[in-house]
C-alpha cells in the first residue's frame, strides 16, 4: 500500500490515523520484537503539537539504581549493528555542538522504567508555525542529549517553517550550522532513526514520495542494538481502519493537493 498525500485532508483526518498507527506499532513491538526487559508504550501528551508518541522502555533491575548508559542489551534483544548494519540508504554521523548548551527537558521514568527510545510520528501541527518546529526539535535534541534514541517519520513534505524537513531543521540544530540539508526534490519525506551515542549522533535516513511504500526502519535499544520497525504493515492496518469516504478522498488519481 503506497504512502497516502494527507496534505489533502485536514489534521484531523491524519490524527485519527496516527493514532490508530502508533497502537498498531506498539502491538507489533510487544509481540515479540522487543525481548530481554524492553516494551513499546503509547503516551499521551496533552495541550502538546503532538499527542500520542510510543516510547521504549527497560525494564528496571530490583534494588539497582537506575543510571545512564544503560547496561548493554542482552544479546537476544534485536540487532547487532556489526551483524547486520541497519538498510538506510544515508548514515550521517554527528559532532553535535548544540547539545552540549541546550537545556534539556526532564526525561520521565515511567514506573521505574528507563525511557530509551522515541518513536514520534509527525503530524500537520508540528511544523504549521515557527514555535511548533521548535518546540519539537527542541524536544528531540533533548532527548538525545539525555541518551535517549530516536525513530522520525515525517510524512508531510516541507514548508516555510521547514524548508528541508523537520530532519533538516534538527541536523543544523545539532551541528549548530547554516549548511542546508540536502533533502531529495522527487522524495521530500522523511525517515530518520537517531542514535545517542554520546558525544556524537548518527543518523540513519530514508526518503520517500507519495505513492511509494514505507520501508523498515532501525529503531535502537542501544547504539550497538536495534529492531528494525514494520512501519509499512502497521501503516497498512491502520489505513484499513480509515472510513470509506476519506479513503476515497487520498486516493483519488491527481497531485498530491
């Protein structure tokens, strides 16, 4: 199932789909492709530009203090990087100047778990004005500063706040640089999995049109482990989910709109 053209509908219309996605994610995350202690949990934030974002956790160790860095995954939690490198037809990696002066926001504990990933779907409200944008980079660059890694899908091409997609806007924050990324006219969506492998970020990228299907993206437990994310069969599920009408609506035959 190709990647839908949701500039055509109001963000209403995609909340309800990316809602349903992250639930989708989360099912297919605890089914079995997080093992060893860690689990996908779907978080809402209220009176944010996003709502709904899945996290990852592990599990704490009883009467052991939580620190950073985590402890090594166990061998059979995902991939090993040196195994198997993760697909992405980009890695970048990150001398990153900004994080080292950025306040960073608290990164929650959730029932004594430690937070390790973010998995953050973007939608129409996180780029609409320049406040927006920043906030969410603003967020993401704590995050990663805070050890935590990253899982970016952006579905919507860019505009006037993020010329060069929101993937472009966090690598000049991150390299405290005016260089432009170079983002592909005929594929202006973005994947982008971040590694917080501290004092550096790598970056693995995807582009994508619509029309064309979404690939599986690394999502790490630690800069030496990932799962690779079925963002493609979720998507599809959730899709399934969509009333008749809109469906009609993305995809009748036409520009993107």
């Amino acid at each position: 199932m190709p990647i839908h053209a949701w500039t055509r509908v109001d963000a209403g219309i995609f909340h309800a789909l990316h809602t349903t996605w992250v639930g989708a994610l989360q099912t297919a995350l605890n089914e079995g492709l997080l093992t060893g202690g860690y689990y996908a949990l779907a978080e809402h934030h209220a009176g944010r530009p996003i709502t709904d974002v899945l996290t990852l956790h592990a599990s704490a160790v009883p009467d052991q203090p939580l620190s950073l860095p985590l402890p090594p995954a166990p061998a059979t939690s995902g991939v090993a990087v040196a195994e198997a490198p993760p697909q992405t037809r980009r890695k970048r990696t990150l001398e990153p100047a900004a994080l080292v002066r950025r306040r960073a926001l608290a990164i929650r504990h959730v029932s004594g778990h430690r937070l390790v990933a973010l998995l953050e779907i973007v939608w129409p409200a996180n780029k609409d004005r320049v406040r927006h944008v920043e906030e969410f980079t603003g967020k993401l660059l704590s995050a990663l500063r805070a050890g935590v890694h990253v899982l970016l899908v952006d579905l919507f091409p860019p505009g006037p706040h993020d010329p060069k997609g929101l993937h472009g806007v966090l690598l000049r924050e991150l390299e405290d640089s005016d260089e432009r990324y170079d983002l592909p006219a005929d594929e202006p969506l973005t994947l982008a999995s971040y590694v917080a492998d501290m004092p550096g970020v790598d970056a693995y990228t995807e582009h994508r049109a619509v029309g064309a299907a979404l690939p599986e993206m690394p999502l790490f437990l630690n800069p030496e482990r990932y799962v690779n994310v079925p963002l493609e069969s979720t998507y599809q599920a959730a899709y399934r989910g969509m009333p008749a009408f809109w469906r009609e609506v993305l995809e009748r035959p036409g520009p993107p709109g």
